[in-house]
C-alpha cells in the first residue's frame, strides 16, 4: 500500500473506517511508530461508526498517562478489511495507524525519493 507525505513529512496512509451498517468513511491515518497498538482515533468519531465498546484502558503517551475505551473497529487498509482493536480518546487531532502493523507488514520510507508504503 503506498502512502504520501503531509506537514512536516508526517508518514499518511488513506485508510476506510468501516461502520456497524457497513458505510465506508475513507480518511487519511497518520503512522505513528510511538503508538504501539494499530489503530486510535477521537471519540468524537466514535458516534457514527457505532462500534462496539470492549473495555477501558489506560497507556502512558507523550501527554503522561490517558484513558483510552477500546472498540472492536473494521478498518479497510490496503484493500483488505482487518477487525481490529481500536483506541478511542479524547484530544487526537489525527486517525493513528500504530506498530502493531508492523507485526505482519514492512514500512518503508525514502523520503528523499518520495516513496512510502507498508505492505509485505
């Protein structure tokens, strides 16, 4: 799957959030190799999608320690759909794709020659 470079050469792939009655919203998800898990977005996103909360969790960030609710979330990323855990928050001002990707696919980034992709 290629991506592209935003703001600052910030790491973007276009990805599709899947909702409970199947609507596809695409937004653009930015790789975030500090969030260890695949996938967070803003609870305010939450609503529309009318995922299924799994529990509450607390992780340590950049911002000290916050509560995070975890959904079971589909995602369509590369052309493939994936059921995920999703970490729900309050105060991200991006969709993160997190390290957990990298378990099963291989990032690759030459910014210098404008290639980005994750996929194996």
């Amino acid at each position: 799957m290629n991506g592209f470079f935003g703001e600052e050469d910030s790491l973007l792939f276009e990805i599709s959030l899947i909702a409970s009655d199947g609507l596809e919203l695409p937004v653009d998800a930015m790789f975030d190799t500090g969030f260890s898990d695949f996938l967070a977005i803003n609870g305010q996103d939450i609503d529309a999608l009318a995922w299924e909360r799994l529990r509450e969790q607390t992780m340590r960030t950049a911002r000290g320690d916050v509560r995070f609710d975890i959904y079971i979330g589909k995602v369509i990323f590369g052309g493939q759909a994936y059921d995920i855990p999703v970490h729900v928050g309050e105060d991200l001002s991006e969709v993160l794709l997190g390290r957990q990707w990298l378990q099963n696919m291989r990032l690759i980034v030459d910014i210098s020659s404008d290639v980005l992709t994750l996929g194996n």
